[in-house]
C-alpha cells in the first residue's frame, strides 16, 4: 500500500512541477548571428522579451562586419536591432524589427542600412515577410487606383 501511495505523491508531484514550468515558461536557446556593411567597430544592440515578457538589451561589437548573440526565448517573438548614430540613439535607417525564434538564426544586411536585411532560419519570419510583401503589392495596387481617382 506504501508504495502505491508513494507513487501517486510522485506523480502528482511530477505533475505541479510541469504546470509550474508551463505557467511560467522556460526559454530555449537561440543563435543570432550577423553580417553588415561598413558596420566594423560599432556597438550593435538586440532587444527581446524574456520568459516574464520584460525587455532584455544586449549589445555586442561588430568585428570584421560580424555580430554574434545568444540567449533564450520562449517561442517566436518579435525582437528589436539596431545601431546607435552619433546622437547616441537607434536611427530608423540603422534598425530592423523581425521574429526571433530559439534555434540558429541569420541576418544579413543587403543595403546601405541596416533596415535592409534578410532574416534565415525562422519560420516565423519567413511567414511575416510573405505579408509585408503581399501588403506592399496591395499598397502599390491602391496608390495607382488613388493617383486616377486624384
């Protein structure tokens, strides 16, 4: 009889401690790396959520137009980057908004700026751009319809 009970405190044990985890959340392990243009020495800043939804910042050098970063994150979640101007603050042009998700991830930038780049290796991102593309055609398709109206 001892040991059924035993048993049934294990599980139910085992069972609060998953709750626990589910409630709460627990971060999985996410590689972020970089690659820009005349970047080299700069301080390059990542801002996510962490497993409580409050704002991690973290900041690295460029070396050889290179950034490294790593870290967790529950699941996607859109995330933050970008390089402080000379007034010490994030520029739009030297930005970028994209979903982070645990896993290897790229970003190359493919412009002058930063705001131009070009995410690898999430799933989520990969769908979020396939609706800004398909906004930007509705977008252009609704600026010729207005110019004629106009």
């Amino acid at each position: 009889m001892r040991l059924k009970k035993r048993k049934q405190l294990t599980d139910v044990l085992l069972i609060v401690t998953f709750c626990a985890f589910a409630i709460n959340g627990y971060g999985q392990a996410f590689q972020l790396n970089g690659r820009t243009k005349n970047s080299n020495g700069k301080w390059i800043y990542l801002y996510y959520p962490d497993q409580n939804n409050h704002r991690n910042v973290d900041s690295t050098v460029i070396n050889d137009n290179e950034f490294h970063f790593t870290g967790t994150v529950d699941g996607p979640s859109m995330v933050f980057m970008g390089l402080k101007e000379g007034n010490g603050r994030l520029g739009t042009d030297n930005s970028y908004r994209f979903f982070l998700e645990p896993g290897s991830i790229s970003v190359h930038q493919l412009g002058q700026h930063l705001k131009n780049s070009q995410v690898e290796g999430s799933k989520t991102q990969r769908q979020y751009q396939w609706l800004v593309d398909k906004e930007e055609k509705l977008d252009q398709r609704w600026k010729v319809v207005m110019d004629t109206l106009n």
